[in-house]
C-alpha cells in the first residue's frame, strides 16, 4: 500500500528512478522506498547520511542500466536481510520470489555459520558465483553496490579502504569484464587504484592535467581530416575522441616498462555507424587516410568476444606520425559495449536461453563444488575470473583463451584432460618445448604425449588454470588411493609372513574391518600404504602377547605366535624400493638417497613411506615403530638426476677439465651453470649417473682437480 506520506527526498527518488527507466511501476517502488526508510530508520553510514542514501544510490545504478523491475527492487531491498530483522519471507511476500533471490544471493554468510573470515569470505563468494549461473542479474546488483561503496571509501579508514579497493581488482573488476560491462569496469578500476596506488594514481592524474590541452588538440587533429573525409564520400556516422582511463594506462606503463609520455595510445577515436556493413565501409576510409599496422588489427565483429563485445579495431600511423587506435561499431554494439549482457538479459530470461556466453560461469560452478579448501577457492577466484590474458591456437585452428603465464600443461588440459594426464611437451611454431614452457600469445600448439607418460606431484606447482589443477588432484586422489592400497597389502602381508603365519591361518577379513574399524578391506590397506595406521596396532593385532601390558580381542581371531626380537621385526623381508615415480613412496629431500646408500623406510601419516639414509640424523624423530626394513630394487637400471656444486679459484680452463672428467666418467650432463668474482667461482651441475659409486668416484677425481676448493653433493 502507498504511504500516506512521502518525503521530498523519497519523492525525488521515485522521480529519479521513473526518468531513467519509465518501464518501472511507481506504486511498487512507492512501496519499496516505504518499507527500507521504516526498515532502515536509525541507521547511519559512515558519512553521517541516513543509511537509506546507500540503497537508493544502488537503485539509480540500476535504473539507469535499465534493468528490470525485481532487479531495482532488489537492489532497495538488498541490505535489508542483511542489517535489519525483516526476513526474506516477507520480501518474498511483498515484493516477489524474483526480488527475494537476488537479495538473498548478495547477502554475506554471517561470521555465526563460519569460524574464520576467510572461510565466511570463501562462502559468500561460493553463494554468489552459484546465483549468477541461474540468474545474471544478481551480478549487477552487487557490482552496482560495490560501485556505490567505492565512490564513499573516503569515510573509511585507510587500510580498510586498501584492502576493499584490492578485492574488487580481484574479484569485482574481472566480473565487469566477463560480462562486458565495460562503463562499469574502468569506474571501478580507477576507483580502485586510487586507493590501493595513491602515489602512482596521482602521478597519472597530473599528467593527464598537464597535457590536457596538447591532448585534446591532437585528438583535434585527427577527428577533423576524418570528418571531412566522412563529408567527402557523403557518410553518415559519429566520431568521438577519448582518453582512456587511469588505470588502463598505469598497465600500458608496466607492461612496456615505460614513462607516461612514452605512451603512444593513451586515447583512442570511437566511429559508430548504423549497420554492420558500414563498418566495413569506415574501416577502408580510415585506412585510405592513414596507413594501417596490420599486427594490432582485430575484428570483433567477425568473431564477437565471449562477453558479446563487438567491434573493429584498428591502429594507425596518424598526424605527427604517431600512432592512433580506432574503434568502429554500430549503435547497438555500443550499447552493448557500455551494458555488457545488461542490454540482452530481458531476451535471455524471456527465452531461457544462454548459449556459450555464460558457458564459463557453469563451469566455475561446477570446479568451485570440487575445491573445498577456503583459501585454495579464493586463488581459484583471483586467477580464473580475470579476463583472458592471450588466445592460443591448436594445429586445426581452434583458438583456446588461457590467463598469461599459462604453460604447456594448461594448454593441454584446456584441450582435453586425457591429453594433459599424458603430455610430455609441445611443438610450438615447429619448435620442440618442455611441459613446463610459458605458451607465447598467438601460438599455434601441437602437444605431443605418450601412454607411458603420468603426472607428478611438481606437475601443480607448473599449471596456473584451475582446469589443470583440478584435473590433476582428482587423477592424483584416485592414484594415491590405487598406489596406497597396493602398498599396503604389502605391508600387511610382510607383517604376516615375519610372523611366519601362513594364508591358512591369516585373520579373516570380517574380524580384521571389525577390530580396525574400516568399512572395507581397500580402506584398510589404503590407510596402511598412506601411513595413517601405526604399524605397532598391526603388531598387536597379528601378535597380542608382544604388546606389553595391554590384552586385545586379536586373541579371539587366531592363535599366538612366537615372539620375534624387535631387530628381527625391521629388518626381515625389506621392502623393494624402485626408482620410478610414486604418489607414496617418496625420497627424503634431507639426505637424497641414491642407488647404493643403505636406506631405511618411515611410514608417515599421509605421505606413505619416506625413504632415508640409514645415518639420517632426521630418522632420530621416527618412532621404532614406524620405521620399515627397505632395499634397493635388484632391478634398478635407471640413471638418476646426480647434482654437483663446484667452488674453485678463477682460473683459466677449469671448467673445461671438469667437463672432461664428466666425459670421461661417461655421465649424460643435462644442466650447467658458472657463476664468477674475481677470484672465486661457482659451477652447479646437472647429470645422470646409475649407482652411487659412479658418483662418489666423479666427486672424488674433481675435487683433486688443481684450483677446486670444494665439491657439495646437492
């Protein structure tokens, strides 16, 4: 019901909203301005002004972009929930379900339903990313909230501001790309820098200001010979000119380590025509006027980007032969550039149909329900929401988007997950690369792979997209829990046969799940062979009268044995420990044992075992019990990654007589670097050997080389 009395200033919001989109219904709005002024009365910001001036700035956003009739309404309505007693219910009720989800979508997971703030920040996010893939809207309702509370962050306190104005670069900001809401995105760019920058913000701001006329007068120069150009062939369009924003030129700067007045296209001329053809027709007058660069041409029309963003763009060798970006597009192109999905949302909702312009948030949705960890998610979040560093192309053309920096690995898991699990590197532009090879912008990749080929735990710490991480823990979870299983069964049937009891006489399955407690025997050998079950209770389980001072039920599941002495436990039926890779069985990087050392087993909670030297001064921390007897496979033929670092005097042709005693040992160098002072160098290398007396005996021959002061096995 309308109130009975309005405000002047309730009053002119209605009248504000009404003006920048009719389509709105007052007596709703009336009614929705009614319930937040009483929702919200007592309530303050910051500022001082009544908390009512947020909601209703939140709306005019929202109105302005034309959005619809529940998007305004929920944005009055999207703190009530939040800070004051009404419930959801009771918007839900008043003002529909529509209106309720949105403002249920932007509202945070209270500190009460989680322990920490990262995990409550985690959550929130969480909710909110799930939102959006099933409505767009609630996206601009939060990115018009975030706008309004940066154009406020004055009247908070400097580090708060520092770390909000850095959240939306983060978060906010890609979120604008990803939808094309271009307008929106270089407000809260700049906003943002000028709180997480200040310095650097200034600096820009004052030179703009002080190249301001010289910069209007050139963008003069070039508008008017196109305009008359346009007059002369009798064409019909708009021609602006415009300095790009703040925070688009501290990049440029950056990127090109450069000084602002090193920036060549720091504004950029805009023709907007009225259908697709002309387009075509302004580009060739364009370049009849001023020569082209053919390497900064690009045709969005042709190929519109995901967010809907169409436009030709073309750089060219203007007056003062400096270079000029022109971009040329129709009026709905315009629009759409200005509003993103914002201008086809009514469309889409009507239709219910998406297509592959939101095919990115499904997928969000789908790997943020894979990633549990909080802080892991919020990573997720900062790399893959950002806007598409490079496109790269497969040997059939088909054009991947990858965030810079992305490797090998990540081009193959972005082309399929079977091709990553079995990469072994990449032929780019004809040029062989390893796995590890940052993939250049505009490369054409052929990934080469090999079924003998699996991943490694070091394959996480190469990959960048959350594609290829998730991919690879999932393949590595159910490899561990494969290699963990196999594992432990060997252990559990060693145990038993240094207790010398046979298969006759082994205790059944049933009683072992029953006095263990695990719901299948896998579950049991997989917690043997990931280390989470002491071998001390699989002692007093197989042999009761070992364990001193404490009886257990095992007597009842079969008879007892002969007590062996502790030496005869450790050291009976070794373990065999190969070279290749394993998920469980890992080599202590405190010692680096090789083929030849005396090793010695520790089963660790989960990690499995972890392979020693015997004279490990780290073995002292492991319980006797947790220790396991382990020998060198027989089979062991594999050369291993040997390295060396060489400290001698800066003589002349040292370097060369250490590589002869590395040929002459008949090793396969595979690194090398030499490092120099003035009387002193430093040489690390790189090499395969197959036994440690091979390396022993290579150490040993350099380090009586004349002018070596030290030899470290690394």
């Amino acid at each position: 019901m309308e109130p009975a009395k309005f405000s002047t200033n309730q009053e002119h919001i209605v009248s504000v909203l009404l003006k920048k989109n009719p389509d709105l219904d007052e007596g709703i709005l009336r009614t929705a301005i009614a319930f937040i002024a009483d929702a919200h009365s007592g309530q303050y910001r910051k500022s001082g002004m009544p908390y009512t001036e947020h909601p209703f700035e939140v709306a005019k956003i929202l109105a302005d972009l034309k959005q619809d009739q529940a998007t305004v309404l929920a944005g009055l309505l999207h703190d009530v929930v939040e800070d004051t007693p009404h419930t959801l219910d009771e918007i839900s009720e008043k003002f529909g379900q529509d209106t309720a989800f949105m403002v249920d979508a932007v509202t945070k997971i209270t500190e009460a339903q989680e322990a920490s703030k990262t995990a409550q920040k985690a959550e929130t996010y969480r909710k909110l990313i799930t939102a959006m893939a099933k409505d767009p809207r609630v996206i601009m309702i939060k990115i018009a909230d975030r706008i309004h509370n940066m154009r406020t962050m004055r009247y908070m306190k400097p580090e708060k501001r520092k770390l909000i104005a850095q959240e939306t670069l983060d978060i906010y900001i890609p979120l604008t790309h990803r939808f094309g809401l271009y307008k929106l995105k270089t407000e809260l760019e700049d906003l943002s820098f000028k709180y997480v920058n200040p310095d650097e913000y200034k600096k820009i701001v004052d030179e703009l200001i002080g190249t301001k006329e010289s910069r209007e007068k050139y963008i003069q120069s070039v508008i008017g010979p196109l305009q008359f150009k346009m007059m002369l062939e009798e064409f019909d369009c708009a021609i602006q000119g415009r300095t790009k924003n703040i925070y688009s030129i501290y990049n440029k700067m950056i990127a090109r380590n450069c000084q602002f007045e090193d920036i060549f296209d720091i504004f950029a001329i805009r023709i907007v025509v009225e259908t697709i053809p002309e387009c075509y027709l302004a580009l060739g007058y364009v370049h009849n006027l001023w020569t082209p660069l053919q390497s900064r041409f690009k045709d969005y029309i042709a190929t519109p980007k995901p967010n809907l963003y169409q436009s030709i763009h073309t750089t060219v060798i203007g007056p003062e032969n400096k270079m000029v970006e022109v971009q040329i597009r129709t009026k709905d192109m315009d629009v759409t550039a200005e509003k993103g999905f914002a201008a086809h949302w009514a469309y889409k909702l009507e239709t219910q149909h998406e297509g592959e312009e939101l095919a990115w948030l499904n997928h969000m949705v789908k790997l943020q329900d894979e990633i549990k960890d909080s802080r892991e998610y919020l990573d997720f979040l900062r790399i893959d929401l950002k806007p598409e560093g490079m496109t790269v192309f497969t040997p059939k053309g088909n054009s991947i988007e990858l965030p810079e920096g992305s490797t090998v690995l990540d081009f193959a898991f972005a082309v399929h997950t079977e091709l990553g699990l079995h990469c072994i590197g990449a032929r780019i532009n004809e040029e062989v690369f390893s796995i590890d090879k940052v993939v250049p912008h505009g490369a054409t990749i052929q990934i080469l792979k090999s079924p003998h080929q699996e991943p490694s735990p070091e394959w996480l710490d190469l990959v960048k997209t959350a594609k290829a991480k998730q991919e690879l823990r999932r393949w590595m979870k159910t490899s561990i829990n494969q290699q963990a299983r196999a594992l432990g069964k060997e252990i559990w049937v060693r145990e038993l046969r240094i207790q010398k009891i046979d298969k006759q006489h082994a205790p059944k399955e049933e009683d072992i799940l029953r006095y263990f407690g695990y719901p299948t025997i896998d579950a049991f050998y997989e917690c043997i062979g990931q280390g989470e079950l002491p071998l001390q209770d699989i002692h007093r389980f197989i042999s009761p009268e070992s364990s001193i001072g404490k009886e257990t039920n095992a007597l009842r599941f079969f008879p007892s044995f002969s007590k062996d002495s502790k030496n005869k436990l450790q050291s009976a039926m070794p373990l065999q420990i190969g070279l290749e890779t394993s998920l469980v069985i890992h080599f202590a990087s405190c010692c680096a044992p090789i083929p030849g050392d005396t090793i010695v087993g520790w089963l660790r909670p989960q990690k499995g075992i972890e392979v020693h030297k015997s004279n490990c001064p780290e073995l002292k921390k492991a319980p006797i019990e947790q220790q396991i007897a382990v020998n060198w496979s027989d089979e062991i033929n594999k050369p291993f990654s040997a390295h060396l670092t060489v400290v001698t005097d800066n003589r002349q042709n040292i370097t060369l007589e250490i590589l002869q005693e590395l040929k002459v040992a008949n090793v396969f160098l595979d690194r090398m670097s030499v490092a120099s002072v003035k009387s002193s160098g430093r040489i690390r290398l790189e090499f395969k050997a197959f036994r440690k007396e091979q390396l022993d005996s290579i150490t040993n021959k350099i380090s009586q080389i004349s002018g070596v002061r030290e030899v470290k096995k690394i």
